[in-house]
C-alpha cells in the first residue's frame, strides 16, 4: 500500500498528498496495546504490575518523573512495585537497548513480574520514532503495555 501511494504521488505531483502523522500512529498503537494488555489482566482478575523508568540528568535522582509515574499508575489502579521495579539511567545513550535500567525493565518484562512500564514521555524511551516503535513492539510481543503519563510528547520530531 505504502509503494502504491509513493507510485502514484511521484505519477500525479498535481495532487496533495497528506501523510499520516507517525506521532498519532504510534501513540495509537501504544494505546491499543495498552488497552489490550489490561484488559486481558484485569480479565484474570488481578490489577496490572507496572515498574518505573526515568532518566537522570546530572547525577540527580529524578524523584519528580518517578513520583508522577507513581501517581499516573495509582490513578489506574495498577500495582506499583517497590524500589526493586524502579529503574533509571543516566541521559546520554540513545539507544534504550544500550542501557542498563532499560534492559532490566525489559528482563522484568519478560520473566513476567511486570505487565508493563510507566515513563512520563516517549522521549524517555527514545527521541527517535523508529527505536521508540521498535520498543513498543517489543512490549507488544511479549503482552506487556507501555504507558505515558505526558503522551502528546513529540517524538521523533527536531
């Protein structure tokens, strides 16, 4: 479909072509998992277990991010862990796949003591739209949600 329209906007350069947001798409797709993922947990009927993620600036603990992740899962009824499903990394590497906490959300994840991951924005995942989609499929192959406390984040926009 994708070639179909690229073929016909390169044959009829007359028309508007309007592409769609990949903001909105990906929000979508975090959302319909996101929903899908506790509504199956719920089904069980248990609450979601979420951990926590957040990047440190400076070397300072990022209380601020963690605490409105906290209340974002509190306001859901989800299961918050404790200290042992907090995890943070230092802002720098770009690529979640090359931190530590972000491998260990994912390792907590996997081995199904989380149903997902509570970030403020996307950009804490990665400012880049295709690491961050690649994240979110990740989630979505092994039933896990990620949820955003702030989701209009612009992500992969400069």
């Amino acid at each position: 479909m994708d070639v179909e329209r690229e073929r016909d906007a390169r044959w009829n350069p007359q028309m508007v072509w309007v592409e769609p947001d990949p903001i909105a798409r990906l929000a979508a797709l975090r959302r319909d998992n996101l929903q899908q993922v506790v509504s199956q947990v719920l089904s069980k009927g248990r609450a979601p277990r979420v951990c926590r993620y957040a990047l440190s600036v400076g070397g300072q603990w990022p209380s601020t991010s963690l605490g409105a992740a906290t209340a974002f899962a509190v306001r859901n009824a989800w299961q918050v862990g404790g200290e042992g499903q907090t995890f943070t990394d230092h802002r720098g590497a770009s690529s979640p796949n090359l931190r530590t906490g972000w491998r260990l959300v994912r390792k907590l994840v996997r081995s199904g003591y989380a149903d997902g991951v509570v970030v403020t924005t996307t950009s804490v995942i990665s400012p880049h739209a295709d690491e961050y989609e690649q994240e979110l499929n990740w989630f979505a192959l092994h039933c896990a949600f990620v949820a955003v406390v702030a989701p209009a984040s612009q992500v992969g926009r400069l």
